[in-house]
C-alpha cells in the first residue's frame, strides 16, 4: 500500500506545481491608491510600473517579486495634485524617479491568501514591508494567468512624501493604502500528465 | 388673524442661513485661486461643510414654512414691490437649493466626494467626469454670482423699506425688536 502511494503523492505534487508563473502583463494590471484628504478618500493611480515576479502556488515560499513603479506617472486626482506630488516635498521625481519593492520571503496563509514580506524603496528611504495578497487563476491553456490581488499599507511620512506644511497627517492622511491587482502569465509551459 | 412676523423657527433659520451664505460666498472666492496647500484643502473642506449645511437649513425651512404662513406685506407697499418681492424670494428659494446641490455635484464629478464634517460620507451624486465637472464648477460660480446678486437685492430692499419708508419689512424678521416698532402698534 506504500509502495502504491508515494507515487501517486509525488504525481499530485508534480503537476499542482506545474504552474509557475513569471511574467506581469502590464496592460491587464493596475496600481491604485486611495489618499484621505480631510477625511476624504481621493483615488488615485500609477500609470506606469514595471514588474517581475515568479510565483508557484504549491511553494510559494520559493516565491519572488520585484516591482518598479514610475511615480511620475503618477494621477492623483486632480492636475493641481499632480504637479504637486512629483515636487520635491513628495515624491521629488526628478532625483528618485522610482519607488521599487523587491521581496525577501513569501508565506501561504491558507486558501489562497499569501503574505509577502520585502523592501521598499522610495525617495532614497528603505523600509521593511508586509503585504498580504490572495492567488487566483484565471483563464486556461495557453490564455491562462495568475492573478495577484492585495492592498500595501503604505504610511507616507515614512518615506518623506508630504514634508513642510504637508506632512500634517490631519489634512493629508498618513495611510496611504496602494492597491494592486497583478496579472501574470506562466513563466513556462510545463508538461501535464 | 395672520401673524404680523415670522415665528421664533423662521427668523433662527432665516439669520443662520444669511450668516453661513455670507461667509460662503467670501469663502467661495477667496478659496478658489488660492495654490494648493493644506490650507487650501481645509478651506474647501469647511466650504463644503458650511454648503451641505445650507442645504439641510434650506430644506428645514421649505417643511416649516408649508406648516407656517409667512405675514402679510405691509399694506402700504405698492403692488409692483410685492410682486417683486414675491418673485425675488421664490429666486432665493431656488438658489438656497441650486447652490449647494451645484457644489456637491461638481464635487461628485471631480471625484473628490464629500464627507460632512469629516465623519459622514456623503453619496456622490453623478459619477467622476472630469469634463463635467469643470463644467458644473462653472455653473457653481455663475450660479453663486446671480445668487450674491439677488440677495444683495433682497439686503438692500429690506433697508430701503425698514429705513427709507419705514413700514416695518424688516421687523418682521428682528427677534430684537418689540411691537412697538411695528408700523400696526405706532401712535
């Protein structure tokens, strides 16, 4: 009976992780972010962003993730916010144009809820990060995709975006929640059985 | 018999409408050249506060005032003038609505929605539509100048009649003044 069963143990395995997936199709993917101005929640968005990530849901601690994001690209809501936020008390584009988050560890919650942990990057100021996403596949054959759903609790005066006047989180909330939602393809077909 | 003045509820709505109205339209021009800043954020923030709040007000008044005939013009005043007074507070009755709502729409569309008193979000009325909204921020603003407009006529008549003719138009809105001011009560 043993004998009979590590085999067929091993074949689930095989083929549960025959899905991996690698690269982020940009265009289906979006980065969202809700600022609190006055106790008003104001949407906002990244129009550009890079990222590459390999994600395998049967061992997702051998997962990895490195996300850029072009802040100049950045809608904020209104024009007058977008010329302020790429200012210097912000984002201060012109000397950092990019906010990067690179993973260092990726942990199963249970039912299709990950946690990552990793590092971001923004304006020069390194901080370490949690973020909890969910794993959903979507489509099949060769259509088929990963999609990666999870909000980064993002505090602003962390990283310096919002100094002077600005940095009065009473007027412009400290949290900052980024919400993203990442489509992958397969990184390779892998054979089925 | 009709009552010679308003009631206690009508005056209170009356002067705290004319007050929060006042200041919005000092407010409302100030604010809006202003360069972005945090002030210039609590500014509309207060703004928005203040209008919602007009809003309420004004409905508050339409319930009380169904329940609660106005009094009587004073005799005296010439048919035109009551006719033009008529006219000019029906205007009012419109503006009290249509400014406010014209905020909160343009609000609505411009995507920033509005949160009373920074605790009760309120619902947006159209959905975000940038080139409507720049549009509605238009009709706010000339709405809101026709409105200054006719309350400044409204101000000035009210004036002319307490001071000028002397017939006691005002009074009937001064909870201050004793009968005794108005014209019925005059030796």
């Amino acid at each position: 009976m043993k004998r009979l069963l590590l085999p067929l143990l091993l074949t689930a395995a095989f083929s549960a992780h025959a899905v991996e997936y690698g690269t982020v199709l940009v265009e289906k993917s979006q980065i969202t972010f809700t600022s609190k101005q006055m106790g008003v929640p104001v949407d906002g968005r990244f129009g550009k962003f890079a990222a590459t990530l390999s994600f395998d849901p049967a061992r997702p601690e051998a997962g990895k993730a490195q996300i850029e994001v072009d802040l100049a690209s950045v809608d904020a809501g209104s024009k007058d916010a977008n010329d302020e936020v790429v200012s210097k008390g912000w984002f201060n584009v012109r000397e950092f144009p990019k906010a990067r988050f690179v993973s260092t560890s990726v942990k199963a919650l249970g039912n299709n809820r990950f946690e990552v942990k990793g590092q971001m990057t923004i304006k020069g100021r390194t901080r370490d990060m949690t973020v909890p996403f969910s794993y959903k596949p979507d489509g099949a054959g060769s259509a088929a995709t990963g999609v990666f759903e999870g909000v980064l609790p993002l505090q602003r005066t962390q990283f310096g975006i919002g100094e002077g006047a600005w940095a009065d989180t009473s007027v412009v909330a400290d949290e900052v929640p980024i919400k993203f939602r990442l489509v992958a393809s397969q990184a390779s077909a892998a054979p089925r059985k | 018999m009709t009552p010679l003045r308003y009631t206690r509820t009508a005056m209170l709505l009356h002067w705290l409408m004319a007050v929060l109205i006042l200041g919005m339209f000092g407010l409302g021009i100030y604010m809006a050249d202003l360069p972005l800043s945090p002030q210039k954020l609590k500014l509309y923030s207060y703004h928005k506060w203040a209008g919602i709040s007009v809003l309420l007000l004004a409905l508050a008044r339409v319930a009380w005032r169904i329940g609660h005939a106005p009094p009587p013009l004073p005799a005296s005043q010439p048919h035109w003038q009551q006719m033009a007074a008529h006219a000019g507070h029906g205007l009012l009755y419109v503006l009290i609505f249509a400014a406010p709502l014209s905020g909160w729409m343009m609000s609505s569309a411009l995507g920033f929605p509005v949160v009373w008193f920074g605790v009760l979000p309120l619902p947006d009325l159209i959905g975000k539509d940038k080139a409507l909204g720049e549009l509605l921020k238009l009709v706010h603003q000339y709405l809101n100048y026709v409105f200054l407009a006719v309350v400044t006529g409204h101000a000035l008549a009210a004036i002319k009649h307490q001071w000028l003719d002397r017939d006691g138009t005002l009074a009937r809105m001064l909870p201050a003044c004793t009968p005794s001011d108005l014209p019925e009560n005059r030796p």
